[in-house]
C-alpha cells in the first residue's frame, strides 16, 4: 500500500479538472490518497472530484480547505459552518473519508484547522485583498482564533499505538515550513497562512510526518523530528512553485 498526497487541486480551473480525469483507473487501486483541501467551493464539483479520485484509489482522506467553506455564491442565509456541515456530507456520500485511517501499521489523521494569527497579525493591505474575509461568512462574534478554536474541538484524538502516525491538514502547522526564498511581497500573506496549534495537535499524537496545503509552495522539510510536507497542484499558472504530480509518501 502507498500513500500519496496532493492538496490545493482547485477544480473550478478546467486544467486542474482534466488533470483529475487523466488520472489512471487501474494504477491506484491499493493505495490511499490524502486530499489536504481547496477543491472547490461548489458542491456538485467537490462531489465530482472526490467521486472521481474515490474510484481511483482504495481510500480517499480530505480535509477542506478554506475555499471548501466559501459561501460567497451559496446565498446570505449561509455561514461557513453550514457549508463545512454540506462538504462533510458530501465526502461521505462522494466515497472519501474524513475519518482517521488505520491499516498495515499506519495510522492517517485529519487535522482540522483555520488561521489564527499566530504567525503574525494582518495588516490593512492584507484585510483589503484577502478574499476569505468576504467570501466566508462565521457565526456571529467569530474570530478567527474562535474559527481556529471550533475546528481543533473536532479534531479526533488518536492514541498512538506503535504504528507509523501520519497527519494531514490544510493549513501550515508552522512557519518555518516556508522557504526562505519567498519574496517580501509573498510574506504579507504570513498571517492567514496557518496555525500553531496544529504543530502542537500534530506532536501531541506522535505524528512523524505531516501533509499540508494552502500555500501552493511545494516542500519537504524535517524540523525537530517531523517531516512536514507540501504537494500543492496549484493554479495553472503556478508553475515555478508546485510540480503538478502525485507524490508518494509513505510505502509499507
Ligand atoms: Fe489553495
Ligand atoms: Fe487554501
């Protein structure tokens, strides 16, 4: 069995969609794949997507990422957790799973998460532009941390049981996952990029190796015992930061 992860597939982009079609119907069949967010906003497609993976691949595991919960074509009436509550409907009725996996000695879990400033407070610039504070909507008084806060209260706890643990999550668990090449420009955006906590969740049930999403910048990094790595398929444009290939993780 081989564990493969990629993140950020942005279906709505039809490259990124043929991309998800052209993927073998036969080569798959005993592996799992790990979906670390940002599929699309739209249901029917996320249904797609993960319908079409979920024939592809013994196990399918997801987590949303923060365009999943967009609700900014969904109507008024809808907040982000009413469209988190929609996704994880059609996860399970899609095939896919947002549930920990256990099999041959490995143990796979979702970390859910938001961005709570801990890597630093957002600037006006930053508040102007960044489109998740118009395209999500929370329930009254919701801060991010409190966002942050509600979605780590769902995390499942694991107890570690000897096996290989490997974490999955949208968001970046730490900063230093970013390499240092990044341009200033690039580095406004620090502020929703993620969460410590999530270092922590990740630790606290002895993972060893961690996929994520959400910066589109492909990565592989050990920091303090943990492998954090970063399979981003990207938008197409996004050529020079994200290999547009299914990596393998793991193999047992
Ligand atoms: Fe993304
Ligand atoms: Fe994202």
């Amino acid at each position: 069995m081989r564990v493969f992860a990629v993140s950020d597939v942005h279906i709505d982009y039809e490259a990124n969609a043929a991309w998800v079609s052209s993927l073998s119907m036969s080569e798959f069949q005993q592996d799992v794949l790990i979906v670390a967010g940002d599929v699309t906003d739209t249901l029917r497609k996320l249904a797609w997507c993960l319908g079409a993976l979920a024939k592809r691949f013994r196990k399918v595991l997801f987590v949303p990422g923060n365009h999943d919960l967009w609700v900014i074509r969904d109507g008024q009436h809808k907040n982000s957790l009413q469209k988190f509550d929609e996704v994880a409907a059609v996860v399970v009725s899609s095939g896919a799973s947002m549930e920990t996996f256990h099999e041959k000695g490995v143990t796979i879990v979702p970390l859910l998460s938001w961005y709570d400033y801990s890597f630093g407070e957002p600037d006006d610039e930053l508040r102007a532009v960044w489109m998740d504070y118009r395209a999500c909507r929370w329930p009254a008084g919701y801060t991010e941390k409190d966002v942050t806060a509600h979605f780590s209260a769902l995390n499942q706890s694991v107890k570690p049981n000897g096996s290989k643990v490997i974490t999955y999550s949208h968001f970046l668990p730490r900063l230093d996952v970013m390499p240092s090449y990044i341009p200033s420009v690039s580095r406004k955006l620090y502020p929703v990029l993620g969460s410590a906590r999530l270092d922590r969740e990740l630790r606290s049930v002895k993972s060893t190796l961690h996929v994520y999403g959400h910066s589109h910048v492909n990565r592989q990094v050990t920091i303090d015992g943990v492998t954090y790595v970063n399979n981003a398929f990207g938008y197409p444009n996004e050529t020079h930061i994200a290999q547009k290939r299914l990596v393998c993780i793991h193999e047992c």
